[in-house]
C-alpha cells in the first residue's frame, strides 16, 4: 500500500518537499523523500 498525505510528516509551511510511506509486502515501511531544490539545475554534471 502507498500511502500519499502530507498530514504523515508534520512539517514547516515553508517545506517543499514531498513524501510519501510505503508498507512493503514483509511489513517494513519506507519513507520517500522527494526534494526538488537538489538538483534543481538538471543534476550532477557527469563524470569522465
């Protein structure tokens, strides 16, 4: 089951974040963390 509500994380107003918990299939529960200022210009540049 996935689970998609802001009202999981308690957090600041200012938080542009997004998560979102997911409940795997053994019971163990992972928590995503998106956070679109990381790579806001396009990401890491490649390596040679």
């Amino acid at each position: 089951a996935v689970l998609r509500d802001d009202k999981l994380v308690v957090k600041s107003p200012s938080d542009n974040r997004s998560y979102r918990l997911l409940r795997l299939a053994n019971g163990l529960c992972a928590l995503l963390i998106h956070d679109p200022e990381i790579y806001a210009d396009g990401g890491p540049a490649p390596k040679p």
